[in-house]
C-alpha cells in the first residue's frame, strides 16, 4: 500500500540564547490510506511538536514530511496553505470554534476559504454535521454545545473539504468519558475509502484503537518506537 503521509528523520530544535533544546531527534513514521496510527507520549514528550510538523503548521529542523508525495519543505507558503486546507483536516484538544458563529457556520469555514460559493459551502457543511449527529444543533452557537459536541462540529469542519489525512491532537482530552467516547467513535467512523486518522494522545486505551500504535519516549532522545497493531 502506497504512503499517504511519509517522514523521515524529523528533528526539532529550539533555540534559546545559547542553549539548544532538541525536542524530536530523527522520527521517521508512515500513513497509509485508509488506516488510523496513533502515537502515545507524557506530556513534554513532543506529541504536538510532531503533528504541528506533520501538518505543516511548522518546519522541522531536519529530516522531511511528504504527503500525497509532495515534500512540504518544498512548497510555497501560499502552495502549503492550499494543502493545509486542502488535504489535511486538524482536530485539536480546544475545539477553537468562533464565538459568533453558529455550528454550521463554523463548519463551513474551510469550504469558504478554499473559494467556493456561500451555499455550497453551507451544504458541504450540513452533510458533515449530518454525518456526526450534529445537524439537529447546525443553527447553536458554541456557547450553547456541551464540550462534545463543541468537538464534533471541529471534526465536521476538520471533513468539509474531504482531506485525505486527519491530524488529531488529544481530541478527547478536555472531555469527560461520556463525551470522549462518543467523539472516538467519530473519529474513528470517518477513517476509509483513502481518508486516515493519524492521532496524538496521553490515553492508552484511546490509542490502542488505532491500526498501528507508536510511544514517543524522552523529549531529548525522541525515539519513536511500534508498541502494537500490526
């Protein structure tokens, strides 16, 4: 099977004064389309580090990340822009949705900027929220959803543009069990037919989900070793 996300020998260094702070030290990991990988770490151990890298929203210090074959390093930054909202969907702890905006509205955000037309969008949008049990709250603002819910309008946004890859990053970690489960099992739902999930969390069972499992082990020595699926 052909690798949707391929990269090799990532490593991040920060810079502070003097001192270097090495938080990924050659990580290397493949998607492949149609499957779910999760990757497992304390906090500190560089879990974000490594999927803002692997969402481009930021370079590594060595080492690449292609995805569909195309090496982000190479690209353009209005080209890695079309790609972020393009191909790849974000799912993040804090769902980041706009106050102002009623769930539909939020959903419909990424369809907006990649130039299509407001009712288009809208029906882009609608079919997402549909698809996560969301439709009947469509016209709520985010101040009237339950954290879960809150989350899978960001999941509805994260699909309106039918990317190829999902990024979540601890998607259920400010959730109570009830509500984390429920958003599991969304995410999860969404992954086939070419799309895969690729997930950072802190909860093991959450992980064990996934096809393919891996542990980020000491931020400095930043080893990513397979601890289980096949």
């Amino acid at each position: 099977m052909s690798e949707l996300l391929l990269a090799s020998g990532l490593r991040r260094d920060y810079v502070d004064g003097e001192r270097v702070l090495t938080v990924l030290r050659g990580v290397s990991l493949v998607l492949r389309p149609g499957e779910s990988v999760s990757v497992v770490g304390r906090s500190g151990s560089g879990k974000s580090t490594l999927l803002h890298l692997l969402g481009g929203l930021d370079r590594p210090t060595a080492g690449r990340v292609l995805i569909a074959g195309e090496d982000l390093s190479e690209l353009s930054a209005e080209r890695l822009a079309a790609m972020r909202n393009g191909k790849i969907g974000f799912v993040f702890q804090f769902y980041h949705l706009l106050p102002e905006l009623d769930a539909l509205e939020n959903a419909a955000l990424p369809a907006l900027l990649s130039g299509e037309s407001p009712a288009r969008a809208r029906g882009r949008a609608m079919d997402a929220l549909e698809r996560l049990g969301m439709a009947g709250r469509a016209g709520h603002l985010p101040s009237e959803l339950s954290g879960g819910e809150q989350q899978r309008v960001a999941i509805a946004r994260a699909l309106v543009n039918e990317p190829a890859v999902i990024l979540a990053d601890e998607p259920t970690g400010n959730l109570d069990k009830a509500s984390a489960e429920a958003v599991a099992e969304a995410l999860f739902g969404v992954v086939g037919q070419g799309r895969s999930l690729l997930i950072v969390t802190h909860d093991a069972g959450l992980a064990q989900r996934a096809d393919r499992c891996y542990a980020l082990e000491d931020c400095l020595a930043c080893e990513l070793r397979k601890t289980g699926g096949s």
